[in-house]
C-alpha cells in the first residue's frame, strides 16, 4: 500500500468533517486506523493540524459588525503593537503587511458604538502613527479553507 498524498487526503478528509472519527477517516482513505492515528500524531506534532474548533457564525451571535483597520506604526515597535492587536478579544485576524500601511486588523463587534469604543483604546498606543478602518457591509466570503492539491 502507498501512502502518497494521505497526509494531505487526511487534512482534506478533516477539512470536510472535523469531527470524523479515526475509524471513519480508515475507511474513507483505505488504511488502518493506526495508520490514521500515526499520521494525524505526526500532523500534529509537526504544527500542520494547530487544533480542532468549531466553525462559528459570529453573525447569528450578534457579533454582524465587522471592522478592518489599517495601522501604520512606528517600525520597532511592529512586534509589541501586533501582539497587543493578537491578545485583543474582538480581533479574528492581525497580518504584519507590506504595501501603504504595516499592519491590517480584523475584527468582530456587536454594534458600531462597541466598534468605536475598541478602536479608539487601540489607537491610544503612541506607536500607532496612522489608521484607516473601514466597515465591511457584506462579507461575500470569510473564514473559508481550501483542500490541498493531492496530484
């Protein structure tokens, strides 16, 4: 038996159902579990697979105001600044960035006053020398992950 590819047919099967159970993941992939079992271990290990976790609609939870914010700061400070945006709890995504500004943040609030309330605490940091934010009205696509190539 060959097991090119089942790394990623692996990932593609998890991607698909992140709940699927070894035995299942087996039978879809005609192997063993214990093959199964090794590999995903190795995935793991390796920081390929990080975790298991819902897929959540924020929207339905209240949270339908989403915020981007562009920072430009001052150039030493671009870890310290990017890991404050990381431990801010409204903030789903921080992207060190190349292009017109050095950091994009994205984040998810209940209501535009919450919004206004949270970026103005960020934008207090003296590193921050400009910010743009926008107010995205329809989020056509988000949070999506694609299967691997397995060819």
């Amino acid at each position: 038996m060959t097991y090119e590819n089942l790394d990623r047919k692996l990932v593609n099967a998890l991607l698909g159902d992140g709940r699927a159970s070894l035995r299942s993941l087996g039978e879809d992939l005609d192997v063993s579990v214990t093959t199964v079992s090794n590999h995903l271990s190795d995935l793991e290990d390796d920081g390929i697979i990080q975790g298991y976790t819902p897929k959540v609609d924020y929207d339905k939870l209240g949270y339908d105001v989403t915020a981007i914010l562009q920072l430009k700061v001052e150039g030493s400070s671009l870890p310290e600044v990017t890991e404050s945006l990381r431990d801010h709890e409204k903030m789903v995504s921080v992207y060190e960035v190349t292009g017109d500004y050095d950091i994009i943040a994205i984040g998810k609030f209940t209501d535009t006053d919450g919004m206004n309330e949270h970026i103005k605490e960020l934008l207090v940091d003296p590193e921050i020398k400009e910010s743009n934010t926008s107010v995205v009205l329809n989020a056509a696509s988000e949070h999506e992950q694609f299967e691997l190539d397995t060819e």
